[in-house]
C-alpha cells in the first residue's frame, strides 16, 4: 500500500506454469484419449489419492468428502501455490469430479475440510511422460484463466481467516513475541490478492492504511499496521512513515481493552474480504473484466512494489516489507502465467516479449532470494544496503517496461 491509494482493478493471481491453462480440459490432441482415473478420499486430517503417479494427458479425479464438513480438494503446481485445478463445495458423503490435461512434471494434491486454513494430506503427485498439446477453443482457454484466479484468491482468503485470527489472538493476549513472527507470514496471503479489496471501496483502507495514509485522509486507523505500531513500539525519538512527525506525537501504544477493539475490527474485516470473495458478485466482477484484468493485475501488483515496498514505507516499524515485497512479485508473476500463452500466441513479438517478461521475473527473485524467503523468513529492510536498493529498483523497472505491453498484447 502506498500514500496515494488508488481503486485498482481486480487482479488475477492463480498461475498455471506446467499445465499451459492446464485445468481446462480443451479439444486437444488428447480429446479421444480415455482419462486416468484417480479416486480421492477427503478425510478429516489426510487426502488419500490412490496412486501418486500418472503419464501426461488427461487425469481425472473422483472426490469423496468422509467429514462432516464441507470440503474441497486442489491440484497444486510444483511450487505448492499455484493452483492448477480445483473443485470445491464438497457436502459431507458427496463426490465431485475434477478433470485436467496435465502436462509432465511435478505437483502436489491437497484437501480442504472447511475450506479454510491451509488443508490437509498435501502429497506430491507426479506427472510423466510427454508433453501434450492443448488447444482449446479460445473463449473456453480464456474462461478458464478467470476460474483459476477465483479459485487461487478463494484459497489465499480462506487461508488468510485462520492466520488472522492466530495474529489476533496473540496480539489481544499480549504475547508480542509470537504476535511479531506472525506478522509478516499472515500479511503474505493478504498481499498476493491485495487489489481484490482495494476494488471494494474503504475495505482496504480499513485493513492495510498506513498511519500517514490514514491522517491524511481523516479516516479511523484501523487495520494491520495499526497492530503493527503497538507490536513494534517506536523509539522516543523515531518519525512517521512521512519522515517529518514524532511517533510519539498524539499516539500511544494501545490499551488491552483498545486491542480487543483493534483485534475485532481486523477479524470482521478479513471476514468480510471472505464474503465477498465467495459470493456471486465477486464471480460476475471477474467474467466481466476477463483476461484484461489479469494482466493489468500483474502490473498493479508490480506496482504495489515499486511505490511502497521498495522504498521501506510499507511496514514502517517491522521493517518486514521484504515479506510483502516478495509476495506481491509472486501474485504479478502468477497473473502473468495465467496469460502468457495468450501473449506468446501473438506472433514473434508476442513470444519475445514473454521471454523478456519470463526473464525479468528471474532475475527478480533470485535478487529477492539473497536476503531469504517466504518460507524461513527476510532480513529485515534496515539491513538491506543503498546498492541493494538500487539493484531491486533497476530490476523493477527492467520488468516493469515489457510487463506494461502485456495487457495490449493479450487483448490484440
């Protein structure tokens, strides 16, 4: 989040990498092929699929939900995030089917009982044989890019519930120790989807304004960096995110009774963010913006990073922007995988322009990837030197000029 918000538009963040918009069963080379058959079990602590290996082609998966919950089950890429085929609302003794043209490689199978938090029997599951030529009709290809982001935000959400309910708990407790590691893994999930309640009006300005942002506009400071203040207390003699205020000026580290205020305001939001993003409303709003928002989302998030994050404003007392930094890189590039055959299909300077795109992404992350990860954790952003900083600012704006051609070039 940056000092001059803006609505931007709903972004596609789900990537296909392996499977070339591989959820989508198209009319292909495969189209007479007879599907591998898979049976599921959901169960309430493991996702029993009956083999874990399959040849490339199409797969398909039978689901059965043994809860008493309802329950989903995901196709996962090789980085275990990405989605790449789903089926979800499960009942409790029903089954549902999920078929996809898979191509080789490797990936993971996961249920989710309750369809929150991060699911249960993630297994890996591997692809071989030889690659298999998917070419669907282009509405369909195109319908099933918009499916695959509802699908990847609805599991960023309904991961993100839980996490901010562990924050929170922390948090209202008292326990700042675990309250402060907890902080930037749960903002990760809130991250990589962030346009998606920026296109809601105050609903993100009340879960991520900054305290600049929110004098400046005369609004209730409310959200993750309000929580972010009172875990991380300024020193007597620190400034605001706008470089010229005291800290200490008009602000005190909050009351217990404040925190359950701030804790609660936090939780009905997140909830509401759930709401929308399992309704009808949120499914028109992304059939009606189509692949064009995909891409423009893989813009705003790359965005996000050079006008917030880069500079250290985002997460003013934690100094974690390196947390958000890489998951906001990681919802851009998940867009763009989601149309980047739709881009290479557009002659030679199509395919350049995604080799140049794929490239900046590289360089990107392995840049990000000296100073840690998502997983184990950043150094934090003091310790980043002025020649670091100007080699992440070089590396975003070398993205940055092929990725602005991209909406243009999928939509020609």
């Amino acid at each position: 989040m940056t000092t001059s918000r803006r609505i931007l538009p709903v972004l596609a963040v789900a990537g296909v990498a392996a499977l070339a918009l591989s959820g989508c069963v198209a009319k292909s080379d495969t189209a007479g092929a007879e599907a591998a058959a898979f049976d599921v079990s959901s169960t309430a602590d493991d996702c029993a699929v009956s083999s874990s290996q399959a040849t490339s082609g199409t797969l398909t998966f039978s689901v059965t939900n043994e809860t008493d919950q309802v329950s989903e089950f995901y196709l996962l890429a090789e980085d275990g995030l990405r989605i790449v085929g789903e089926v979800e609302n499960i009942a409790p003794a029903a089954s549902r089917t999920l078929t996809v043209v898979a191509q080789p490689g490797t990936y993971y199978t996961l249920c989710k009982p309750g369809m929150v938090g991060d699911g249960v029997g993630k297994a890996a599951f591997t692809v071989s044989g030889d690659p298999v030529a998917v070419d669907g009709p282009d509405a369909e290809q195109k319908q099933k890019a918009v499916d695959l982001y509802a699908a990847f935000v609805k599991d960023q959400v309904g991961r993100l519930v839980p996490a901010v309910e562990q924050l929170v708990s922390a948090y209202q407790s008292g326990d700042d120790a675990t309250a402060r590691t907890l902080f930037p893994q749960t903002r990760a999930f809130y991250e990589r989807i962030e346009p998606v309640a920026e296109a809601l009006g105050d609903l993100d300005p009340r879960i991520d304004y900054r305290e600049v942002d929110a004098v400046a506009e005369g609004l209730d400071w409310t959200g993750f960096h309000r929580l972010e203040k009172d875990l991380w207390v300024p020193a007597q003699d620190a400034l605001n995110a706008d470089g010229a205020t005291p800290a200490w000026q008009d602000w005190a580290p909050s009351t217990p009774a404040e925190r359950a205020d701030y804790g609660d305001l936090l939780l009905a939001d997140v909830q509401e963010l759930y709401d929308y993003t399992h309704s009808d409303d949120f499914t028109t709003t992304l059939d009606d913006q189509g692949i064009g928002g995909i891409s423009n989302g893989a813009i705003a998030l790359l965005d996000e990073v050079a006008t917030g994050k880069i500079s250290g404003e985002e997460d003013w007392w934690s100094g974690t922007d390196l947390w958000d930094f890489a998951a906001n890189v990681e919802g851009s590039k998940m867009a763009f995988s989601l149309v980047q055959d739709f881009a290479a299909g557009q002659g030679d300077d199509g395919a350049a322009l995604v080799e140049e795109i794929q490239a900046g992404y590289a360089d990107l992350e392995a840049s990000l990837a000296a100073h840690g990860s998502l997983a184990d954790g950043f150094v934090g952003y003091s310790a980043l030197t002025d020649a670091d900083k100007r080699e992440f600012t070089d590396l975003i704006n070398a993205l940055a000029e092929p990725l602005s051609q991209l909406t243009a070039t999928v939509l020609d």
